[in-house]
C-alpha cells in the first residue's frame, strides 16, 4: 500500500509497528557471529563486535508492500532502498524511486536461486588475507562452484546528501532481516583506520562485484554483496571465473581449471594483463594489499618474463576498437602465439577472448583447419568460464551430436595435439560446403 512521504513531529521515519519479522527496530543492535570475524592483519581497520542499523532521520517510508524507504526526501532525486521480500527480508536494492519499483515487479526474483548440492567449498582463515574459499575436494574445469543472489545491489551513481556519507549506508541495511545484516557486518573492510569512508562503505569498497542487470540494458554494472561470492580472494592467476546470470538474477563462480582439494579458490581483482608493478599499485590504492601471490613472487628473471608477456597481450586488447574480434594488421600466428602466454600466465578469460579473434583472423584468412581447431578451443573456454551447463556450451555440443557431459569428458580427455578433429567437422560442415559449393558452383540446367 503506497503511503507517500509519512513524516512525524521528531523528524523520525514511521516505521511499522516493531517487532516485525525482518524489521529492527530503530537503533537495534545486530550481533555479529564470532566464527565469521576477519582474521589476519592488524592493518587494517578494527571489524567492530556489534553495529547499530537504523534509519537516519531523513529518511522517509514510501509504501509498505512493495517495501521501499527513500533515503533522503531533502533531496528530489534521492535514492529508494528496496527491501525483498517485504518481510524478513534477505535484500536490498538502492536506486531512483522509479528503477526499484519496476524491480519490484521483476518475475525472476519471486523465483528460487539454489546454491548446487553438497557445495565443494569451505570458508575459513586465509592468514594475513582475512577469511577464503577453500575447495573440500578437487573440482573439475567448467564445475560450479558457487551460485546465490546478492543481498546488496546499487547503482554506481547514488544521490546522497553531503551530511549522509555514513549514515546513508547503515540506513540501507536497516530494513533487512538480522542474519542479512549480520552477514554485511561481516565482510571484511580493508580501508585503513584513517579512511574517512565508514565501516560499511568500506565493506561495500572492499568486497563489491560487478553485475551488469539486462533488464536495465542503459544502467552501468550495479555493485553486488554476496554471503559467499565476496569471500574469494584475489590471485594474478586465479582459477576461478565469476559473472552474473540474468536468467536467475544470480552471481556463480565457475572453475577455470582443475582445483585440487584444499587449494583457495580466487578470482581477479584487477587487470591481470598489465605488469605486476601496476597490479599491484592498484591493489594496494584500493584494497589496501600487496599481492604476494605466486606470479608476483616469481624470481626476477621470470617475472620480467611474466610481465612481457601479459602486457603484450593488453596491448592487443587495447587495439581492439569496440565491437572489433581483432585490430588492424593482427596475424593469425601472433594470436596463437599470445594465446599460449595467456595459458602459461593462467589468465583463461584473457585467452578465451584471444581464441575468439584467432578464430574470426582463421576465417579471414579462409584457413579451414586452424578455424576447427580454434572453434573446439573455444569450446573449451566457453565451459570454462560459464560452465559445462551453459546454454552456449550445449549448443555447440548439440551441433556435433553430444550431450554437454559427453563433449566435456572429451575435452577432459585429450588435448588439442591428441584431439580426433573428426568429432567436431560437424560445426563447420554448414560453412565447408557453401565454400565447396561456391568454388564449384552449378549452373541452372545443368
């Protein structure tokens, strides 16, 4: 029931009567577990035993069903907190007041999103990184890992009074269930003690990821919280990939390679194709870490051979124009040639993007077999960074007469030296014989 903007004497929002099921009320306490405090460096800022959520006092209720609070009626373009569902709820979504309520309305997220069964990860102590994701046995190139909705979403741009930088940001969490808040408080806030950020924006700073939401093609990637996703640390040559499904609204975490038991798990903080200098002082500015990860920690031959290597293959992607599989001039030798760096760095999304321009050069350059090897290639990347279910894997699977569990224990199997290419002729058989056909073509009558 919509209610416009409710004010009262005190200035305070009115808020439904308390105790509701998933609404504290205000300047109630939330108590966060012992077993999900940070360990590691002292560096960094103190996690605070307890914090207190509530709504500051200018914001205001909007309307109970859907549940959307506006963070600052001062403001005319002030940004709305979505609560979902509208009791005990387990997410926010913040943004103009017209974006949430057409979120609100989403199909998609009255839908379940269920983690995969018996989940092949732990989170425990990472040392001097604070909490990770360590697999609990070997997980298979292409597994997933992890998939979960995210239990904080905004816009990149928010509209914020100058008086609101903290108080904005605890209000957000005010309206969530007590466990969602718990999990929030628990992330870790790498920002130094002298950050003027605030806890929780420095949480939000530390651990966001990206997700770009189809249903708003215009609106730039939303900053996403996730009770398990934001737990995997960074690595230069992580073996895990994360991207955000539109079909289930959901972030998942696919393996990129083969993981052992006990082995972290991790992702990329940051552009992995530019020397460690630069990764490192990005890291550091914004993470507030060195990385000393094995790549970074590489003797000094090596790594100057490490760091030759990927920016090369930055500099190619720079020269990519937009839209474009490959720059200007580029040969089909010198991709492959970059796509093996990128394998011997571990960078597998940077080589899946290079097997795609050396497929495009191979059908170019009209190089029929190295277009079915780097097309069965592809194949394997593609599994590898959206998994062995996605629809594009399947696909081509389906094209050579495969179920997707069939053509995965092929690649599993072999390599592309010891690959029986007569498995895969099927994906290029279409375009084979249109070139046969136009070499030789018949003439009417004939």
């Amino acid at each position: 029931m919509k209610r416009g903007f409710l004010t009262k004497a005190n200035g305070r929002i009115a808020q439904r009567k308390p105790p509701s099921v998933g609404q504290l009320p205000t300047n109630a306490q939330v108590q966060i577990p012992e077993k999900d405090a940070p360990a590691g460096d002292e560096s960094m800022s103190a996690q605070p035993r307890e914090l207190e959520f509530h709504f500051s006092e200018v914001c205001r209720l909007y309307s109970e069903n859907p549940y959307i609070i506006v963070a600052d009626y001062r403001l005319s373009s002030s940004s709305c907190f979505l609560y979902l569902p509208s009791e005990n709820a387990g997410m926010v979504f913040i943004d103009s007041l017209d974006s949430v309520q057409a979120i609100s309305t989403w199909q998609v997220l009255k839908e379940p999103c269920r983690p995969p069964p018996d989940l092949p990860f732990v989170i425990r102590s990472s040392g001097a990184k604070g909490l990770g994701m360590f697999a609990t046995r070997p997980i298979a190139r292409g597994a997933l890992i992890m998939r979960e909705r995210p239990v904080y979403a905004s816009h990149p741009t928010l509209s914020v009074g100058s008086d609101q930088k903290h108080s904005f940001y605890t209000s957000a969490l005010a309206g969530l269930a007590p466990a969602t808040q718990a999990v929030i408080a628990s992330l870790r806030n790498a920002q130094p003690v002298t950050s003027d950020v605030g806890h929780i924006r420095g949480i939000l700073i530390t651990n966001a990821l990206g997700a770009k939401i189809p249903q708003m093609p215009d609106a730039p990637p939303f900053a996403v919280l996730f009770e398990h996703l934001c737990r995997a640390n960074h690595d230069c040559a992580p073996n895990a990939h994360y991207g955000f499904c539109s079909e289930s609204f959901s972030g998942r975490l696919f393996a990129v390679r083969s993981i052992a038991e006990g082995e972290e798990i991790t992702i990329g903080y940051t552009d992995l194709t530019t020397k460690r200098a630069a990764r490192r002082e990005h890291l550091e500015a914004k993470f507030w870490f060195v990385c000393e990860c094995a790549t970074c920690s590489l003797p000094p031959a090596h790594l100057v051979e490490s760091d030759a290597r990927r920016e090369a293959i930055g500099k190619y992607f720079a020269l990519m124009k937009k839209g474009e599989r490959y720059p200007q001039g580029a040969s089909l030798d010198q991709v492959k040639e970059l796509i093996i760096w990128a394998e011997e760095e571990g960078l597998v999304e940077a080589a899946s993007i290079l097997c795609i321009s050396a497929l495009r050069l191979a059908q170019r350059d009209d190089n029929y077999s190295e277009e079915l090897k780097l097309m069965v290639s592809a194949m394997n990347y593609i599994r590898a960074i959206e998994g062995n279910e996605s629809l594009g894997f399947a696909t081509l699977a389906a094209r050579v007469g495969l179920s997707a569990e069939q053509l995965a224990a092929i690649l599993d199997n072999g390599t592309p030296e010891t690959y029986d290419y007569g498995h895969f002729e099927g994906l290029l058989a279409s375009r084979a014989r249109g070139k046969a056909m136009s070499s030789n073509p018949k003439l009417p009558g004939n």
